[in-house]
C-alpha cells in the first residue's frame, strides 16, 4: 500500500535498522570479493617505518577513530561578563587533625 502523505506512516516500515542501503552493501562486497580489508591495510601503513611519519601519523589517527570515541568539548562557564568564574579550593584540617599537629 502506498504511502498517502499526511498519514501516520504505518508500522514496521521501511529500512529496518542496522541494514546497510544498497550501494554500501554493494561496495562491501566487492572489496570483499577482492580479498582487500581497509582496515588492516591503514594498521600496515601505519606500522611500516618506511613511510613518512605524516602518513604512518594520519594512518594511526584514523584507526584510532575506530576504537576509542571522539571527546566533545567542555563548556566552561562564565559570568555575565563572559569571565571564567574562578573557584578557590582551600584545605582546612579537621579540629582532630589540628589537634594531632599542635601536640
């Protein structure tokens, strides 16, 4: 049944998640079919110390992406004035530890 716009779309369809779309799966399998794995192509770049550090640098960085997630930003907080506020910490001994270092 076709899709009548201004319709809830109706359950369970379309691309069910996970699935690749057809080009993907296309080109997945034809570098499968030549025997060719990326991945351990850039580790064999990245581990040859007769490439430039640039690019053993680059190959690194990119597998690097593939096992450890990207850190976001930290946003630091300011007043109005657009300053950083500035938070003091101060160390002040129990009354028991004051009395140990006094006696």
């Amino acid at each position: 049944m076709p899709f009548v716009e201004g319709h809830p779309k109706p359950a369970n369809s379309g691309r069910k998640k996970g699935t690749p779309n057809r080009l993907t799966g296309d080109i997945g399998a034809r570098i499968e079919a030549l025997g060719c794995d990326p991945i351990e192509g850039m580790a064999r770049l990245a581990m040859d110390e007769n490439n430039t550090p640039e690019l053993r640098g680059r190959m690194y960085a990119e597998l690097a992406g593939y096992l450890y997630p990207k850190r976001k930003a930290i946003k630091v907080a300011s007043d109005s004035c657009g300053v950083p506020r500035l938070i003091t910490v101060r160390y002040e001994p129990s009354p028991a530890e004051s009395a140990q270092t006094a006696g």
